[in-house]
C-alpha cells in the first residue's frame, strides 16, 4: 500500500526536520531557551509514532513482514554439513 510508505516517509522527514531546527537552535541560542530540548522532545515524539505506526500497520495487515531465512541461500537450501564460503581478504 502506497499510502502506508508514504505516511511513514513523512513522518521520518518530520522527524529530520525537527532534528535539523534542534541543531539550528543549539547553535544559535545555545540552548538557553529550551528550544532545542523541545524540538528534540518532538524528534523523540516522531519516531516513536513511526515505529508505532509500523506495528499498527503489520497488525492490521497493511504490510507484510518479511525476515531472512537462514535456511536458503540464494533461494536453494543449504546442506547442513556444507560450510560458508571463505571472504576475500579474511
């Protein structure tokens, strides 16, 4: 669903956005006017809705989570005596 990406989007913007006027403000005012403490305090307050949002949206069947399955590589399942490759340079 579109809209569900889209809302999440905003709010993170929101929450960049308070960050950025937290930081012009601690600059600024260096922070004596409780500027900074509320605009962080708004920050906190956007975050916490995306995440809340996120659980409501999973809840409500809006998006489906998906995990990695740590039985398949590349879509083929894995031997269980079969070892990982090496990584170059290790």
């Amino acid at each position: 669903m579109w809209w569900v990406k889209l809302i999440v989007v905003i709010l993170l913007l929101a929450a960049v956005i308070s960050l950025g006027r937290a930081l012009i403000s601690l600059v600024k005012d260096q922070g004596k006017e409780g500027k900074t403490m509320r605009a962080l305090a708004w920050r906190v307050g956007f975050s916490v809705a995306v995440f809340l949002f996120i659980i409501l949206s999973m809840y409500m069947g809006w998006v489906q989570p998906h995990d990695v399955n740590p039985t398949l590589r590349y879509g083929e399942p894995i031997d269980a005596g079969e070892v990982a490759p090496a990584r170059q340079g290790e």
